[in-house]
C-alpha cells in the first residue's frame, strides 16, 4: 500500500475521533468519496493500527445508530420554516 493512503486512513480515523464525525462530513472534509472514507477505516486501517480502526469505528457506529434521528430533526426543520 502507498505512503500517503496509509497516511490518509490514519488521518481520518483520528478526525473521526476527535470530532465525532460522519462519513460525509469527514468526506467532505479530505475531498473524497463516502466509500473511500469506508474503505480506509474499515479494510486499509485494519491492517495499518487495528486499535485506531476500532475506535473510530466506534464513534460511526453511534453515528450510523443515530442517523435516523438526526434526518428526521432536519425534515422538522424544513417544514418549521416554510410558509405557508
């Protein structure tokens, strides 16, 4: 594996960490695909520090369990702002 992927996986995995963030916002953030951020963290970073993989997977698995909840506060938002 290149350098800089390892680099890349290592360093989203501590973003991940230290803001409690989602995949799409840590997407956003390094420029890349929702898939690549998967990809890294789960396959890449296992083999790289597989203590980091398993924190951060913990932080997007409370993400994943919460996502729900956050679109529907969203969609509340929307609608608690049009007018009608």
């Amino acid at each position: 594996m290149k350098d800089y992927i390892e680099e890349r996986a290592i360093s989203i995995a501590n973003y991940i960490i230290d803001n409690n963030a989602t995949v799409r916002q840590t997407a956003k953030k390094f420029g890349i695909s929702k898939s690549t951020v998967h990809k890294d963290v789960a396959e890449r970073l296992r083999h790289i520090n597989p203590a980091l993989a398993r924190q951060a997977r913990v932080v997007l698995d409370i993400n994943k369990s919460e996502r729900h909840i956050r679109g529907g506060m969203a969609t509340r938002e929307k609608y608690l702002h049009q007018h009608v």
